[in-house]
C-alpha cells in the first residue's frame, strides 16, 4: 500500500516523503533550494569551511605575467581582464569572506600549489613541465618549491595564526593534502571555494569534494579563470552537477540567518 493511499491529505504526504527523502540522503530537502537541497545544508556554523585556493603571487600578482604563457591556454590578450578581476573583484570578495568567517570563528584553509621537496619529484609530471613552460615564456622563475617568494601567498590574504596552510602538488586540494582527514575529524560536511583558476584547481577541488561526500558552494565573485570564456564554462558546468554557484554576498547573509 502506497504513502498516498494511506494517507489521503497530501500535506500530510509530503511530509511523510520529506521524512524518507531525509532518510535516505541524510540532507534537509527544500524545493527552492540548489539541486533541492536547503540552504542550511550549504552554509551553516556548525559544519562548514572556507577553503582559499592558490591565491600565491605566481598566479595572483600581475607582476609575474603568467597569463599569455603555453601553461595557460589562452592568450596574453586576456592579461588585464584576468589581474583586474583580481584585484577589483577576486581579492575584495576573499576578504569580506575571511572577515566573515573569522569572526564566526569558522574554520578557514589555505591550500598552494607547491611541493615540499627540492626538484618537486612528487608533483605530476605534466605539471612540472607547465611550471618549465611558465618561465621560459614570460622570462620569470617558476619553481614549484615551498618557501620560494613566487609560491608564497599573496599579502592582502596572508593566513591568521592558526588557519591550516597546506601544501599540494595536484589540481584537486584533496589528492595531495591530509584536507579529508581534518574536515571529517573537524566535523565539517561543507565548504566555500574561492581562489584561481577557476578552472583548474578550484574546479578540480570542488568536484573532488562533490565525489567525497561534501556539499560545495562556489563564491563566484571570489574566482578566476584566465579569461571570460574559461569562467563562464566552469559557471555552467560546475552549477548544473557539482556545486552551487552564489556570490559573497550570499554567503555572509545565510551565515547571519543561521545565527537567528
């Protein structure tokens, strides 16, 4: 005997549908939420991270002049859209983020694309070689190697005391760090992505956590790709399977409705 049979009002099926559709996923549902999904499963202070993605001076400081090289698939034509971004956009909007989640005390993480060992022999062979290709190109040192001026984070996003900064040698935070480890020890079901490139790391981590099991927001006016059409398509297809794709404004505001 079905649910609707038995149970001949329909508010009182739906609500019986709410429950087993809970059940099964383990997630609030709401039909005016992303994918169905409540926005108090997205965004909520008792289990959700931010997670700031390659914002090093190699990719985010115009001075390096790494848009245009055989690394970054597109042209140099695309140089300013790409640092203006950043800086008028991108960096802003990392900010009010960061404000945000330290002062809701909310766990924040630095990931950056650079490897511990000397040479990089533990990052992937076609990354090392784009990194090659980066400097023989605009004539600047790209060393993928920790402790080098060029991977260091950019000032404006410098870590507080305490927020985790975690090294990887791969486009996706979550093959190449402990960062599944700490988010389930820490009790966290999702996160906020923001940083560069959009399509490359921050994509590659986004749908690497989509795969785990976490629920990820994408700050879009907190990313870059190196050109528009790049942003775009990562728009497009990250927000019709992986992810939801808000701006910062957003996100502030759902963690003030979660404090009422």
């Amino acid at each position: 005997m079905t649910l609707r049979a038995v149970n001949k009002h329909t508010g009182r099926y739906r609500a019986l549908d709410q429950g087993i559709k809970m059940k099964r996923y383990g997630l609030k549902l709401d039909p005016d939420g992303w994918f169905g999904i409540s926005d108090s499963e997205w965004i909520n202070r008792g289990s959700t991270a931010l997670l700031v993605i390659d914002m090093q001076r190699f990719d985010a400081d115009r001075t390096w002049s790494l848009i245009g090289t055989r690394g970054t698939g597109t042209s140099d034509d695309s140089s300013d859209y790409y640092y203006d971004r950043i800086e008028r956009t991108v960096v802003p909007s990392i900010k009010r983020l960061l404000d945000c989640f330290r002062s809701n005390k909310l766990p924040v993480f630095h990931l950056f694309f650079a490897s511990d060992v000397p040479g990089a022999p533990d990052m992937p062979p076609l990354w090392r070689l784009r990194f090659d290709q980066h400097a023989e190109d605009s004539g600047n040192r790209y060393t993928p190697e920790t402790g080098l001026p060029e991977m260091g984070i950019i000032d404006d996003l410098k870590p507080s005391p305490g927020e985790p900064v975690l090294s990887k040698v791969t486009g996706s935070a979550f093959a190449s760090t402990r960062l599944d480890v700490i988010l389930r020890h820490m009790g966290i079901r999702a996160f906020v992505a923001c940083g560069v490139w959009m399509n490359s790391c921050v994509e590659d981590t986004i749908r690497a956590g989509c795969d785990l099991g976490y629920l990820v927001t994408l700050a879009e006016d907190g990313a870059a790709a190196p050109d528009e059409k790049f942003h775009k398509a990562c728009v497009r297809v990250l927000g019709e399977m992986y992810c939801q794709v808000r701006n910062t404004d957003w996100v502030i505001n759902r963690l003030k409705a979660d404090q009422k």
